[in-house]
C-alpha cells in the first residue's frame, strides 16, 4: 500500500512496568460525571443519564514521564480537568454492566485541558463543544497500570495541583456513573474498539492555568503525572 501523502503517526500510551505500548484509537469522554463538578458547571446532577463527548487521538499526549503542553490558541481561560482514564482492549456492542470490566485493559491519570471560554461560548449557543475540548495535546495521560496486575480501581483520592497549591481533590468513588456503567452506555451507541479511552469525568475544583504552570495530578494505586504548561 502506497498513500499520497505521509501516513499519520499512530500516537500511543506507556504501559506500567512494561516496554510494550498502548495504541489509542478513540476518546471517550464523560460529560458532568461528579455532582459537585456538575453544580460548578450551573447544572442540577440528579440522575440525568450520562452524555458524553469525544477528543481526536492527537489529543494524548504521554506523561509516563514529566512532560509539557503549550498553552492552546484563541483561549484565555484554558482549565485543568484531572480524571480517571479506562484503557479498552476488546471492543463490542451492548456490553452489559456485568461484563463490561472484562473489556477494559487498564486505568490511567489524565487531564482533560479545555478551552473553557470556547466550551461555555459553544454551550450557550448550543452549538458543538469541539473547539473548547477537542484539539491536539488537550489530553496529556500517565502511564496505563494494566487490570491484570492492579485490578479495577473503584476507590481512592483523585488529586491535582498547580504549583504545589491544592485545586481538586475527591475520590473516585463519588462518580455518578461507574466505569461499568458508562462502557455498557457508551457500547449502546457505537461498537467500542480496542485502543479507546474513556475519560470519566472530573471532580469539582477545576481552574485556569497560565503558561509556566507546573501541575501535578494523582489517583491513588496509580501512576501520577506531571505537566508543565509552556507558551
Ligand atoms: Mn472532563
């Protein structure tokens, strides 16, 4: 096979422990998935069911070792979303909740980076969220701990700070749809694949960062991450 121009470079994740790496295919993201986060944002959280969004694979960005991102264009308002990160291995319709555990490969820390001007200014006009959510490096991810060696995490402090100063801090426990429940969701809609990500939403607490910002973000068990965000 010929292509007419460069073929694009396939981006890709660190697995823990190990030399091999994860190819990422899509990324899936969970829209208002923590009561307080979704207060913040002006919305009531009670059981609405979940919605979710979606960023290129030019998104991630490995942060198994400490790494930086640019301060994105057209924002003056560019926030810092820490979440829990489901690695998909085999894909599939209609999983149910019961088995939906067995499709995930791994967990990872993440951070949602948006242009929050550009998301509330698309929000208010109804239209898509793309241009605040969806543009390159906007999804800087920690090396992948595989479920086979640390199992499937359902508890445990979700951490970020900037410069050493505490901004969000919760657990992951307190998520209104399990990792379970929003692959079995998400699979209703389309056949996941192997190589997605779901990011699964963020706590309250997020903020803005400036260009010489240095964020560090934890979940407990798992590899954390830090990011410095540069003009
Ligand atoms: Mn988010």
């Amino acid at each position: 096979m010929r292509y007419v121009i460069a073929t694009p470079a396939v981006r890709s994740l660190s697995i823990s422990g190990h030399d091999d790496r994860f190819p990422v295919n899509r990324i899936f993201c969970v829209g208002r998935n923590y009561a307080a986060h979704a207060r913040e944002m002006g919305s009531d959280p009670d059981r609405e069911p979940p919605f979710f969004f979606m960023k290129p694979a030019m998104a991630a960005v490995d942060a198994a070792a400490p790494t930086s991102i640019p301060y994105p264009a057209m924002t003056a308002n560019f926030h810092h979303e820490v979440e829990l990160v489901v690695a998909i291995s085999a894909g599939g319709v209609d999983i149910t909740p019961e088995k939906a555990l067995d499709h995930v490969y791994g967990y990872a820390v993440g951070l949602d980076m948006t242009r929050r001007d550009l998301q509330f200014q698309a929000r208010d006009k109804g239209r898509p969220w793309e241009f605040g959510k969806a543009f390159a490096s906007s999804a800087p991810i920690g090396a992948i701990a595989p479920a086979s060696e640390r199992g499937h995490p359902a508890r445990g402090a979700i951490t970020l700070s900037v410069n050493g100063v505490a901004r969000q801090s919760s657990d992951i426990s307190k998520v209104i749809w399990s990792v379970a429940e929003c692959i079995s969701v998400l699979s209703r809609y389309d056949a996941l694949a192997p190589g997605d990500l779901i990011m699964t939403g963020t706590p309250e607490g997020v903020g803005p960062v400036v260009a010489g910002d240095a964020l560090f973000a934890s979940i407990d068990g798992l590899p954390s991450i830090e990011v410095r965000i540069h003009p």
